[in-house]
C-alpha cells in the first residue's frame, strides 16, 4: 500500500498539527518551510474529502513568485518525497497527478492570469513577500470560498511589508481562522550551530537578522534611521497649518476589494504646521474607507484644523473625490482652500527623498506624540523596500509643495503711523 514516510523538526510539527484555515509562517533560510511546504501539499492532495466537501475536482497549488522559482525550488523535492504516491508527472507544467486522481500544480504569481478559473481546495503561497497582495486577495481567496480550502503562507521576511503586515493580523488572536508562526534557522536540528555562527561572523548584523533569525525588523530601507525620529509639543513660533492628502482606493463600497486582514494602500491626511524652524506634524489621519467617508474626513480635519490650504495629489482619484468634497462642503458650510499637488515628473521614492530626507536629518521634523507615531516610523525606517507601504510619508512629502513657510520677520510697532491729513490718511 503506497505511503508517505517522512519526519519533521519540532517547529514543523507545530505549523503541521495547527488546525487554522490559514497559517502563516515567518521562517529563516534552511529551517525546513519548504520540505514542510511539500508534505502539506501531498497530505492535502491525498483527502478526497474534507469538513464534508468532496475535493474530487479540486487541485492543489504551489504558488511562487515565479514559474521557473517554484519549478526549481519544489518541484524535483516534490517528486522525490511523494514518488510512492504520485501516478504521473508532466514536467512542462511542472504538474504532478497523484494516485487518487487529484492534482498538484507549480505556479507563479507573477502570471495572475494562469491563477484563474481553477478551484483549488489547498495553497502554499512561498516566499509571499515577493508577490503582489492582489494575487491572493483578487485571485487566490476566492477560488477557495466554494469548499472552505486552506492556505499555508510561508516564507523569509523581507521588511515591514505586506507579508508583515498579514502575520502580525493573524498573529493578533482577532481573527478566528488565522494562526501565526515563527521559526528561525537554528530551529532545524540538522544544521549544524557552527554553520550558523560562521554566517553571522561575515553577514551584516541586519541581513543575518533577516535571513537567518527570520526578522521582520531588520529590513529597512536605509534614507531613515531611528535616531532622526523627534518627538515634542507645539513649537511657540507661531506657524501657518497646511494639509495633504494621498487617496488610495475607495473601499469596497466602490469596487475596491478589501482584504480580510491586512492593509491594502490607505488614504492618508496630513496636518503640519510650518514655521521657520521646520514642521510639526499635528495628526496623521490614514485608513480605507469609501468615497464619501475620505471626503468627510478630509473635510472635519479641515474643520478643526483651519488649515491655510488642503493639498490633494491630483489624478483620477481626485477627480473622484472632488464631487463628494464639494457636496460635503455645502453640507457642513466648511470651505478650505483644495488645491491639486502632483508628482512633478519625479519618482515617488524621489520625491519622498527630496522632501523629507534633508528635514529629519537636520531635527526640521517633529512628530507630536500620538497613536499614529508607529505606522508613521514604521513605513519611515522600511523605506523606500518597494514591498512596504509608503502612504503617510507621501502625504507628508506633499507639505512641502502646499506648504510655503513665512520668514517675514516684523519689529515691534514702537513707531505709530502717523498720517499727515487725518481726513484722507496720508
């Protein structure tokens, strides 16, 4: 009778036995995620049932960042650990049909046409912080909806990105069908400590963090550093207040599919005051909602704020927005000064540079102590990973296209005006 005979670490058995729809490992180099990532795809094309579903006409999936990785990292382990219970293999499409009829194929994400039309009733998603999030929000989720299917989510962290982002919400306890693990490469027992030390001896403190001991803090970007991060209360100077506002995608109330747990691109209001010492930063206001919600926010802030002008990045979102802004205004007898700011043929990553950059290194940025602080130094110190979410430092970037600080300086009045006819004041 075929069988699969295999053995696993103890961090293995612990992802192997968790009952979560969705699991979702931060692992370092070597520690075992993808023979771990090829007995789940065995084991799971083996059921022909599950949870009272047949899965008879259900595939099973390894999904890559690309084809050709995928084909090289899993497919010839995938073959040599289940040859007992795999029927035929075709090696064009890198797809293995096994003894009970079922198959398991090799994808890329970086093909999202080839990920359609199939249902699937398990995935692994490998090394996931080097795919677009869309793949398994727009794609991936709903091909498992009809049989409640499972993914595995598995791989090196790469930085505060989106696969950050989607272990910490499992690993938060709020969601009922997620689970979070963590395991580094000393976990694997067969590597020896001796190879691990030699490696930490000539890497970066940084990339051995990361790619070893599977930390999602070490990938920074490099323009920030910590150090730069200010803290303080309003400045005396009194200054003008200015706001920015980067629009992602309106929600789901306008077509826009939200993820379940982690964030897609938000919508970003910034209010910074200016003055000629440099900018405070009064609030950061970000999240996704819909149309009519970001126009009300934008304009409650304004309402509280009084800001000399509101900075809005122009382009079709703005043209979106305009009308709700418009209507909201009327509706609340609130009328800031809305004026469109735009890229000026830079990168965003240049533009975020050339903005900020030169401030934090010179103190010319204080932060106002609040909730928002963490978002804000995390996107700061993960920039510019083109991985990591960006939206609140190009808000803020955009105080300085609306933001025209006053260095005018007025003496005392100690000498009055005095005009030579009072009649006619000259």
């Amino acid at each position: 009778m075929p069988s699969l005979d295999f053995e696993l670490h103890e961090k293995q058995r612990e992802i192997f036995t968790s009952t979560a729809r969705f699991r979702v490992v931060g692992a370092g180099r070597r520690g075992g995620k993808t023979f771990l990532s090829a007995i789940e795809l065995l084991i799971n094309g083996l059921k022909s049932e599950e949870n009272g579903y047949d899965l008879t006409n259900k595939e099973v999936w390894y999904i890559a960042p690309t084809f050709s990785q995928g084909k090289d990292v899993m497919w010839n382990l995938l073959k040599e650990v289940g040859k007992d219970v795999i029927e035929t293999t075709y090696e064009n499409t890198c797809t293995a049909k096994l003894i009970n009829g079922r198959r398991i194929q090799i994808k890329g994400a970086d093909r999202p046409d080839s990920l359609r039309g199939v249902g699937i009733s398990f995935v692994v998603l490998d090394e996931y912080a080097f795919m677009k999030p869309e793949a398994w929000d727009l794609i991936i989720r709903p091909t498992l909806s009809d049989v409640r299917g499972k993914a595995l989510f598995i791989g090196t962290p790469e930085g505060k990105n989106h696969f950050y982002d989607l272990w910490m919400a499992a690993d938060s306890g709020k969601h009922e069908d997620w689970e979070a693990f963590h395991f580094c490469s000393l976990d694997n027992p067969k590597i020896h400590p001796k190879e691990i030390e030699n490696a930490r001896d000539t890497m970066s403190a940084q990339a051995f963090s990361q790619e070893f001991e599977a930390s999602f803090e070490a990938a920074g970007g490099g323009k920030f550093t910590e150090e730069m991060v200010i803290y303080g209360d309003k400045p005396k100077e009194a200054g003008t207040i200015y706001m920015a506002v980067d629009p992602a995608g309106f929600g789901t109330g306008d077509g826009m599919v939200k993820s379940e747990l982690k964030r897609l691109d938000e919508t970003a209001i910034v209010v910074c005051e200016t003055t000629t010492k440099g900018w405070f930063v009064h609030e950061i206001i970000s999240g996704r909602w819909d149309i009519r919600e970001t126009a009300l926010r934008i304009l409650r802030a304004a309402q509280q704020y009084r800001p000399a002008s509101v900075g809005v990045e122009k382009g079709s979102l703005f043209n979106a927005i305009q009308p709700y802004l418009e209507d909201e205004m009327r509706r609340l007898c609130v009328y800031p000064n809305i004026v469109p700011v735009s890229h000026g043929g830079q990168k965003k990553t240049e533009r975020i540079t050339w903005a900020l950059q030169g401030r934090f290194e010179k103190g010319r940025i204080i932060l106002k102590e609040a909730d928002w602080n963490r978002k804000f130094v995390d996107q700061l110190l993960s920039f510019p990973n083109p991985m990591a979410h960006d939206d609140l430092l190009d808000a803020l970037a955009y105080i300085d296209q609306v933001g025209v600080t006053n260095y005018t300086q007025y003496e005392d009045n100690t000498t009055q005006f005095e005009p030579m006819d009072s009649y006619i004041g000259i």
